[in-house]
C-alpha cells in the first residue's frame, strides 16, 4: 500500500494536527514502512497459530450479583457524611439553574 503526502494531510486534518512539509513527507515514509511490516508479518501466521498462542476466546464477564441486602450499610454512610437531612445526604449546589 503507498502513503502519500496528500494521505498524511487528510489524517493530520481528521487529527486536527498542523505539520511541516518535512514532517510529512516522514510520517508518509515511517507509514510505508509501518504497512509493509503488517502486510509482512499478517501473512506469516494463520487465525490458528494466533489462537494457539494466545488461547480461545471466552467471556470473562460474571453475572451481577446483589452482596448485601438493601439498607446493610445506609446507616454506617449516613452517620459518616458531614450533612445529611433525615436518610439524604445533603451537599452544596454546584450547578446554576
């Protein structure tokens, strides 16, 4: 694939980023090399060799799980808040209507 200057100016403007014609001229070499080191390494190893070396994909994720049972701990975190009114916590108003 060829990174071409004008390449390096659309991706610098979707960056929001000011470069030098040097620079681009760089980044669009650094690119090049960049590209063909992935197109390279890609073709050397199948879907399968990557599985083995880094294991099958599983969910990791767990099942929410309630811990306590409601109002356990509302006492204990009211009696260490600063301001409370009744079972609120009451704090200053930092936004302006």
């Amino acid at each position: 694939m060829d990174i071409t200057k004008a390449d390096i100016e659309s991706l610098a403007a979707l960056s929001r980023i000011e470069l030098t014609e040097e620079e681009k001229v760089q980044f669009a070499e650094e690119a090049k090399v960049i590209l063909s080191y992935i197109a390279d390494i890609s073709g050397k190893i199948s879907p399968a060799q990557a599985e083995s070396r880094t294991g099958a994909l599983k969910n990791v994720m767990r099942a929410d799980e309630v811990s306590n049972t409601p109002g356990e701990q509302t006492q204990t975190l009211l009696d260490e808040a600063p301001h409370r009114e009744g079972d609120y916590l009451t704090v200053k108003k930092i936004i302006a209507e």
